[in-house]
C-alpha cells in the first residue's frame, strides 16, 4: 500500500491554528483523505475552558448552597446550565474530514468532543465542485462547495458547503480544490469525453 501524506499548517479566518492532513492512496481503488483539525495549542485552550467550566459549575453550586434561592430558582439554574453543557459537549468540532473515492463518492465526516456526524454523496450525483464566496456582516469567506445533481426537477443543483466549522482560508481550500478538479475531470473524460462541469461553465 502506497500512501503520499501532505501536512500544511495554517489559520483559519478566524485566527485559529489549524491543520490539513492529505493522505494519497495510489492503488486501487485510489482515494484521497483531507483531514482539518485545531492545533494543539488549541486543544490546550480547550482543555483550559473544560476546566473553567467545571470550576464555574462548583462555584455556582457551593454559591447555590450558602445563599438562601427558591427552589423554582435553583431548579431554573440548574436546567439552564445541562442546557449549556450539553450543547457545548455535542457542538464543539475537533476535526472535519472529507474522504474522496472516485467512481465511488465522497463521504464528509464531523467529529464533536463526544459523537461524530457523516454525510455521503454518490460520485455519480456529483456536478461539480467549486470555490463560493460568502459575504457575512463585514467579512468575505470561502467554502468549498459541492454541486450534487437533484432528482427532482423543480431543484436541479444542490449545494453542499464543506468544512463549515474549521473555516480554513483560501490558500487552504484552493489545494483541496485542485485535487478534487483534477479526479472529476478525469472522471467525466473517460465517461462521456466532456471534462466540464457546471461550475465550469
């Protein structure tokens, strides 16, 4: 098995580190793995907000203990802050993979702190793949973006944003891009001959 890996350290818009890992297998089936995860200094600030919030949720109980509150309030507290911590412990993205098998499909896949979420695409529904410009309140982003063919005729084309949490810049997305170009071209020529897609177009 002969597999080429590419590490390029980066930010993302947001001016977190981050890191893209590409993994090239050349046999058959080939595939190509891009995995966009936080650096470690990341993962250390995290560490530090865990136990800023275990050090909140003691104080707040000790706090709770010592003043006199309703129980209608204490319970209200209570409620909110398993809210917080649920929603904090199944929304917080460690790594965003994309995973591309041609003639196969391509699977995206977002690891949280605790679970994971997977969405495939059939390589034989995919249009295209492009670079969208976001304009968001003062701020331009890019997202890499599929094109999937719809089978319902109202919706010919649906967009597909990839790496929605990491944000990586440009520079970051243009190299996934071209790798991805390059395997649907050499796909639709041994197909139909035609190399283009909509984004093409």
């Amino acid at each position: 098995m002969t597999i080429n890996k590419q590490i390029i350290d980066n930010e993302n818009v947001n001016g977190f580190n981050i890191t893209l890992k590409v993994e090239k297998r050349n046999i058959n089936p080939t595939s190509q793995r891009y995995v966009i995860s936080y650096k470690n200094k990341e993962q250390k600030s995290s560490l530090w907000s865990k136990k800023s919030l275990i050090c909140a949720i003691i104080f707040n109980i000790l706090a709770m203990s010592y003043i006199r509150i309703s129980f209608t309030a204490t319970s209200i507290i209570i409620i909110v802050m398993s809210f917080l911590i649920f929603f904090w412990v199944t929304h917080t993205v460690q790594t965003e993979t994309l995973l591309v098998i041609p003639t196969v499909g391509i699977q995206t896949s977002v690891k949280y702190v605790v679970g994971r979420e997977d969405n495939y695409v059939s390589w034989n529904n995919i249009d295209d793949v492009i670079i969208n410009e976001v304009i968001k309140f003062n701020r331009v982003l890019y997202f890499l973006t599929i094109l999937v063919k719809s089978t319902n005729q109202a919706d010919q084309i649906k967009l597909i944003p990839l790496f929605k949490y990491t944000k990586p810049r440009l520079m970051m997305l243009e190299v996934i891009y071209s790798e991805i170009q390059s395997l649907l071209i050499d796909s639709r020529k041994e197909t139909n001959g035609d190399g283009q897609g909509s984004g093409d177009k």
